[in-house]
C-alpha cells in the first residue's frame, strides 16, 4: 500500500478488450489515467477504473489503499466491468479466438501438475475443440473412427444408436415370452409381442430421437445437437444441468452412451409383468396395446438422463390400471352386435 506514504502505487493494468496487462506506477488515481489512457489508447474523458477481480470501482479515496501490483482494468466512459465473469462471458463466445485458445490451452495443459487444472483444462479443450457443425464422415474422419463404414453422417448412426436401444426393448417382452409354459398363454404373448413390434416399425423405432435432423417434437436434442439430461425419474429437471453434444467430438459420442433412455414407470418391475398379468386375464385383443407401445418405447415414460441421474433402485410407480384394458364400447362392441342380433332372432 504504498500510496498510504504519498508514493507511487505500481500496479497491473489492462483493457476490457485485451489480455496483455501492463506494469505502470502512480501516485494518484489521476496520475494512473493518464498513464493507462495513453498507453492503452482510451479516451480519457469519462475514463475510470475497475478492480479485475469483482469490479469495483477505483476512486481518489480508494486508490492509495490498493496492495501493490493490483490488477485493474482501464474503461473508457461507456464500457462497463463486472469482475472475472466477464472474461468468462468472453471465452462462452470465443469464436474469434478459438484457435488461439486451443493453443493456450494446450500449452498449459503440457506443462501443469495438478489433476484438478488438467480435468478443467482438458473439459476446456473438449469444448473449444467442438467439431459439431460437422455432419459427413469425408468432413470429420476422427469422429467415426470405431462406427461401421455404412454410416456416412452423424445424423444415421445416431439415429440408428437409438433405434438399437429400443429395439433392445422389444427385445426384453420376447425374451419374456420364452419363458411362459402355458401354450395358450404363450400363444396370446407372441400375437402381443408381433403387434407391438409391427407399432414400433412403423414409427421406425423412434430413432429420431437421437436425430439432430429430425423436426424438433421429434428429437431430444437441439438442432446442433445438444442433448440436456432430463433428471431422475422423480424430479423434473436436472439439477446438476447436465447436458453433451455427442455430434462434437469422438470422445463426446462415446461418452454418450453412457447415458440413459430411463423408463420412469420401469420395464422390467412393473411395465413387463403388468402386460403378463393383462393377458392373463384376458385375450391379447382386450388389452390396451397403445398404452403398453408408450411406456415402453416412447417419451411418454422415457427420460434421457445423465448415468449420474439413473436411479437404479425401484421407481415404486405401477401402471395405470384404468388404462390397460381397452374400453368396453371398443373392445367389447362385436359381443354387444351379436347380442342384440341374437335377442331379434328370438
């Protein structure tokens, strides 16, 4: 605090615009103007300086209890600072600098010890590295570097990394069909299962939910890609923010498999074994078919969630029993006809 003794203050000053800083002494707030202004070509009319750090604002009163080699910043009357964040606001839309950043970033990282700088500077370059605006496998080699020659675009492999999931689900009510004993009670599965699946080719194993190409009810992600996790099965939203663009980079895709299509009433404890009981009790044709097609297979009961948000212990959700038959007038209206015709014939 050297101004304290009526000496110069040396201090660290920059521009809002710049990185550079630059060494310069003063003796009073008026002084440092005029330096900084000069040298980092700032009007000094209206000029005024901020502390780096949070934004305040250096006043005469102010000036001679700076510690020695604080940092400011030099603005001009119409600019205005609000600490760190704005530099940060700044690397959030770095376009223009994206390059040299990459090459910061890099040169840092070759050259830093601690685990906890390296995991920031590494998600850093994950992110400036995004090759995303990228779509054809002739454009972006290093992202298709492990998927099956006949995809040629982001878009159809992502696409049919969906549909491979939820096929896997279609897959789960055969398997479950195996194991009945019962033929006739077999018998009425299988015509359950082939319907379902007859649902869900038609509506091309909803793939389109991965598909950045798709119109936007269709597709869990933005047109650029970016998927937002949808949190745990018992809240509405994700309170961690999670959120991955898989078309980005390759190591973005392969992390995202890691994530999950998690169903909130669950498959395998309640929507599996209700469809068992249903049928059970009554032939394949009473029961309500789009009901089970939506639970298993489509947003209706599907969030996408981050394996941090994937609750794997029981939901305690059932399914909704007013839903699993079909209506009497639609499932019951043929036994109805044949009734009344009988009652005119006698």
């Amino acid at each position: 605090m050297s101004g304290l003794c009526g000496k110069t203050v040396p201090v660290k000053i920059r521009s809002c615009d710049g990185n550079r800083k630059y060494g310069v002494a003063a003796k009073d707030l008026k002084e440092l103007l005029q330096k900084g202004c000069k040298l980092l070509q700032v009007p000094l009319a209206g000029a005024h300086v901020c502390l780096y750090s949070d934004g305040t604002k250096v006043t005469e009163e102010f000036f001679p209890t700076l510690p020695d080699h604080a940092e400011l910043v030099l603005l001009s009357r119409e600019q205005t600072w609000s600490g760190v964040v704005c530099d940060i606001g700044r690397l959030l839309n770095t376009d223009r600098h994206a390059e040299g950043l990459v090459r910061a970033a890099k040169g840092l990282l070759s050259e830093e010890q601690s685990p906890r700088t390296r995991k920031i500077l590494t998600d850093l370059l994950l992110n400036l590295e995004d090759r995303s605006e990228l779509e054809s496998r002739a454009d972006d080699e290093e992202w298709f570097k492990g998927v099956d020659a006949r995809f040629k675009t982001k878009s159809s492999y992502m696409k049919f990394n969906c549909e491979s999931r939820i096929r896997g689900y279609m897959k789960e009510v055969d398997d479950a069909a195996k194991t009945i004993e019962k033929v006739k009670f077999r018998a009425e599965l299988l015509k359950t299962a082939k319907r379902l699946a007859e649902m869900l080719k038609a509506a091309k194993y909803n793939g389109g939910y991965f598909d950045r190409t798709e119109k936007e009810p269709d597709r869990l992600c933005t047109r650029d890609g970016w998927f937002t996790c949808q949190g745990p099965f018992d809240q509405n939203a994700c309170r961690s923010l999670h959120s991955i663009n898989p078309y980005g980079s390759r190591e973005s895709r392969v992390v995202f498999s890691t994530w999950n299509l998690d169903h909130r009433i669950e498959k395998k404890r309640a929507i599996i074994p209700a469809l068992l009981e249903a049928l059970r009790n009554r032939k394949a044709d009473e029961v309500n078919l789009t009901y089970f097609y939506r639970l298993l297979f489509t947003r209706e009961n599907l969030k996408l969630v981050h394996i941090v948000c994937h609750k794997k212990g029981a939901h305690d959700l059932r399914c909704d029993s007013r839903r699993i038959y079909r209506r009497a007038g639609n499932a019951g209206g043929g036994n109805q006809r044949a009734r009344g015709k009988k009652r005119r014939l006698m």
